[in-house]
C-alpha cells in the first residue's frame, strides 16, 4: 500500500524521486528522535482500574501524540506547499491534539462536557472548512455512484463523520500497538482513494510518524499516545474520508477501529439514554477487552487479528472498487 502510494505521488509530487522517500525517513527519524529526547516531559499514565490489564499501564509515559503531532504538523509545513485549506485542516488537528494532551496532563480528567463542546467545534470547523473549499458531492465507490447533498446537510454530516471518527479512534486505544497499526493500514487504504498530492503526501508523512512511535509502543510499551495521539489521528482519518470524495468508505476501510470503539459508543448510548440496561450485557467494550477477558486473546493476537481483518476488508474493498 504504501509503494502505491510512493508510486501515485511520483506523478505530480513536488518533490520528486528519492527526496520523497526522504520525506517519510525524516519524519520516522525527527520523531524517534523526539519521542526518546523528550519522552521524560510527559506525564505519567495513572493506569486504568476497569480495562483490562489497566495496572501495567501505571508509570508509563503518556500523551506522546503531543510529540508525534508535532513533528506531523511540523514536516507538513517543511515539505508540503499549504494553502488555507490545508492551514486550517492542520489548525483542527492540532487543537483535538492540544485537548486530548491536557487532559491526559490533568490530574482530575476532563468531564464529558468540555471534551464533547471541543470535539464539536473540531468536527463543524472541519466539515464546513471541506464543505467551503471543495463542494458537497459524494461519490459511493463501489458502485460509481455520484450524489449531491444539500449543503448544510452535507456539514451536518461531515461534521458528525468527524466527530464519530475522534470518538471511535480514543476508544480503539487500549491495547499496545493497536490504535497506531490500524491507523497505519487505515491511512493507506483510504490514500489510494486521494487525487490530492498534497493529502498523499501527509498520508506518507503520518504514516512515518507513527512507525516511530510504534518502536516505543509495540507489546510491552514504554509510552502510551493518550487522546492526544487518538483524538487526532482519528480527525486525519475522517478528514481523508472527506478529501476522497467518498466519505463512505470511511466505514469498510476504518472498520476495525469502529467495531472496537464504536460499540462501545453504541452501548453506552443505548443504556443512557434508551435505559436497555441489559443491552449488550454479555459484550465487554471496547472489543479489544472483549476478546482479551471473554476469549483469551494476548495482546499480540488481538495487535495481528484485528490488523488482519481489517486489511483483508480494505483489500476487498478496493478490488471491489476497481
């Protein structure tokens, strides 16, 4: 996937040849190195009482997407020629970044509230900032379908697609590597629906980042991305939904990561609001708990199997699609 990618971008890339492989090792080395020269300032994770084997997160560092970002942010601005849109879409990231960090910082964690009114204002900004400079025609790719939708509608949407993503993404991150390596494969299917050389590009770039972070998060991990790194990743993933034109196949080419934290999603709302307190009792969330605790997966098994599943639904996808 990400030699398609390399392939796609030495069209019209502006940076040609072995420079744009350069791009991707500078951001995997600036971030390594950052990660291990800075990883002392972060805070300390608390470990968490009802996840499964939440203690032996206890003493690791946490929030490291406040670096990965960074470095993200950073090398986009170096290596890609930004435009508004771009700046404004960068601007987004950065603030679920900046949000998640803090509260991974706060001693007393953040309440719903002031999480759900940021995530909103990071959801409208980018789905009216698409909307604004690009138009509300979708397209179902595998069957060529072109759709118009009414504007607002069409924010309205995009916005709840973004929102869901950042929601689905924090929720998926619970068991070491996993958040990271699904975002990875998840990054690259959704890039070879890109027609944009400048979204391909942060695609290569991100996808960089996170193999550096990946060295210090791979089973056991010594640090931890907290909803700095998921919150995020999962506003790049809906964004690239959105600049694919096809924002539906956000949900075949990300769907591991919504089965894993999107039921959880589902089942708190479901008992909350609907008052089914036996809904989905049987079901520990997120899944990756589940299959832990229920089926006796390591954590390597669940890292691989969900990995797996998710690249055979990818690739099929865009066979599907061809």
């Amino acid at each position: 996937m990400l030699y398609d990618l390399l392939q796609k971008l030495g069209k019209d890339f502006p940076i040609k040849g072995i420079a744009l492989v350069t791009v991707f090792l500078t951001g995997f080395v600036l971030t390594f190195i950052c990660l291990r020269v800075f990883r002392k300032l972060l805070p300390k994770d608390q470990g968490r009482e009802f996840a499964v084997n939440g203690s032996l997160s206890e003493g690791k560092a946490r929030g490291a997407g406040l670096i990965f970002v960074t470095c993200f942010v950073f090398l986009a601005a170096l290596f890609i020629p930004l435009n508004v849109e771009l700046v404004l879409y960068m601007v987004f990231i950065y603030l679920a970044m900046l949000s998640g960090y803090f509260d991974d910082a706060a001693e007393v964690p953040w309440g719903n509230l002031k999480k759900g009114l940021i995530d909103l204002v990071v959801s409208c900004g980018i789905g009216y900032t698409y909307y604004h400079f690009n138009s509300s025609d979708i397209t179902i790719g595998l069957f060529n379908w072109h759709i118009h939708i009414p504007p607002v509608l069409f924010v309205i949407l995009a916005s709840a697609l973004v929102w869901a993503s950042i929601n689905v993404t924090n929720c998926a991150d619970g068991v070491d590597g996993l958040c990271a390596t699904l975002c990875i494969v998840s990054i690259m299917l959704l890039g070879r629906l890109l027609d944009s050389s400048n979204m391909m590009s942060m695609c290569i770039i991100m996808v960089g980042v996170l193999a550096a972070y990946l060295w210090f998060n791979a089973s056991p991990s010594t640090m931890l991305m907290g909803d700095a790194g998921s919150r995020a990743l999962g506003v790049f993933l809906a964004l690239l939904a959105l600049k694919s034109a096809m924002p539906i196949a956000y949900i075949p080419l990300c769907i591991m990561l919504i089965i894993d934290g999107g039921l959880g999603l589902i089942k708190v709302s479901f008992i909350r609001f609907l008052k089914l307190k036996g809904f989905m009792k049987n079901i520990r969330t997120p899944i990756h708990d589940h299959v832990r605790k229920n089926k006796g997966w390591s954590d390597t098994q669940v890292v691989l199997r969900f990995v797996i599943i998710q690249i055979v639904i990818g690739v099929c996808y865009h066979l599907g699609g061809m």
